[in-house]
C-alpha cells in the first residue's frame, strides 16, 4: 500500500476520528483531562460529519462554478472543442459483472457527458488512470460504460494520471497538439473549483460542467438535523476536496 494512501487515510476523517478515540481510550487512566478531550474531538466529529445539515453547509463553501442551464446544452460548441470527463476510482470484481466497474459517482459524470455530447456534438475525452498499476484504466472503464450503457463513443483516453492535477496535464498533452484549447470539464459541483483551477494552469480556457451538488436543500428529515449514515461518507469527501484546495495552492503555482 502506498505510503501517501496510508498517511491521507489516517488524517483525513474518519482515521484522524478513530485514532483520537483509541487515545481517549488508552490516556483513560494516565491522563484524564487530555482522554477527555481526545473523546470529545473524536465523538462530537462523528457526530457532526453525520448531519445532513452540516453536508449542506459544506458543500455550499465549496460548490462555486454554477449548473449549466438546459439551453446551453446544444450551444456548448460555440465555447468549447472537448468534453473531458473526469474519473473517481473503480468498483473492482464487481461479480455482478465478473469485472471492473466505475462507481456511482463516476457513472453521475458519465450521465451528464453523454448527454452534453449528444446535445452538442462535442467529442469526449476521458481522463483516469490505473489504481495500483492494475488494469484496466479508469479511462477504458468510463469509455466502454460510456459506449454501452450511454450510446457515445469516446475519442480520446488519457488512462495515466492519478491526481486532479495530472488529469489536467496529461489532457493537454493529448488535445493542445490537435489544437484543443476549449474543453468543457464534467466532474462534481464541490471538485469543481480545483478541476477549473488545474485545467486552467494547464493552458486551457474552461467551460465548467458541474454535477451531482451537494449545497441544496435536499429535503432531509428533521431538517437536516437528523443523522445519517451517508451523511459521514459526504463530509469525507467534502474535507477530502477543502484539503485539496489548499494544498493545490500551495503546491502548484
């Protein structure tokens, strides 16, 4: 396993969560006060990262490129040259399927490309690459779902990258030579930001194409106040993106 997979896990929620409640549970005796608060961080960020209502709020702060109206839909090609879908990760061994599948997420984008590509013509690339160095690419895997459960071929592959940004670089590597410099970018409303950001830092002009907002009223029970479950696994992501954000611009000037 990677040692960079390994690090992220621990202190991104819910390992940093995890690890202070075995703190809490091992300075029990020795050290009350500090067991104390370790219990209090660990217990009360579960609780919150199971609101509804906090999921809202998050997403709110991050998902700042706006929806594509349905009318700007067919007239995509007069801003852009390429569709490029972003990838999130597989489903492997899926036994239903007896192989690799793309994740829910991944079909959302793919949903939204198919239909930006037959509204307005506009040729798809497709961006992910291998998890661990095992085929089959998160490229290949969107391009055939893309073919055979949403009837639009695929153009182009870039099945290397691994980040947000790599997505961006080796994109261009395939499209600015064939004088592509206008792509339309699908990939979530809260990942968006730091996807326009890269593209942008990569030569392109960006016509973002967000999906799947978290930041609406969603109709939840209670108001939102109600925990949920699902709600853990959305602030995951929602940190996981606010964390990008900064390191990106830190990292990548």
């Amino acid at each position: 396993m990677p040692f960079r997979y390994f690090v992220k896990h621990l202190l991104m929620p819910p390992g940093i969560l995890i690890l202070l409640l075995v703190l809490a549970w091992w300075w029990r005796r020795s050290r009350p006060r500090l067991a104390a608060v370790c219990f209090t961080l660990g217990l009360g960020g579960f609780w919150l990262m199971s609101l509804p209502m906090v999921v809202q709020w998050g997403a709110g702060l991050l998902e700042r490129e706006p929806p594509l109206t349905r009318d700007q839909w067919s007239t995509l090609g007069q801003h852009a040259d390429a569709i490029v879908v972003l990838g999130s990760g597989r489903e492997r061994g899926d036994v239903a399927w007896d192989s690799d599948q793309p994740t829910g997420v991944g079909l959302e984008r793919q949903r939204y490309a198919a239909h930006l590509a037959k509204a307005s013509g506009l040729p798809v690339l497709t961006s992910g690459g291998l998890h661990y160095g095992t085929p089959p690419s998160e490229a290949q895997l969107m391009a055939d779902s893309m073919r055979d459960d949403f009837g639009v071929t695929v153009r182009w592959q870039e099945g290397q990258s691994r980040t947000t940004w790599e997505n961006a670089q080796m994109s261009a590597q395939m499209l600015l030579p064939e004088g592509i410099k206008r792509v339309v970018v699908v990939t979530h409303a809260s990942h968006m930001p730091r996807a326009v950001w890269s593209f942008r830092k990569a030569g392109f002009e960006v016509v973002p194409a967000p999906v799947g907002f978290l930041g609406v009223d969603n109709a939840e029970p209670l108001g939102g106040w109600m925990p949920e479950f699902k709600a853990i696994w959305r602030s995951g992501q929602l940190l996981n993106e606010a964390v990008g954000q900064v390191g990106y611009s830190l990292f990548y000037r």
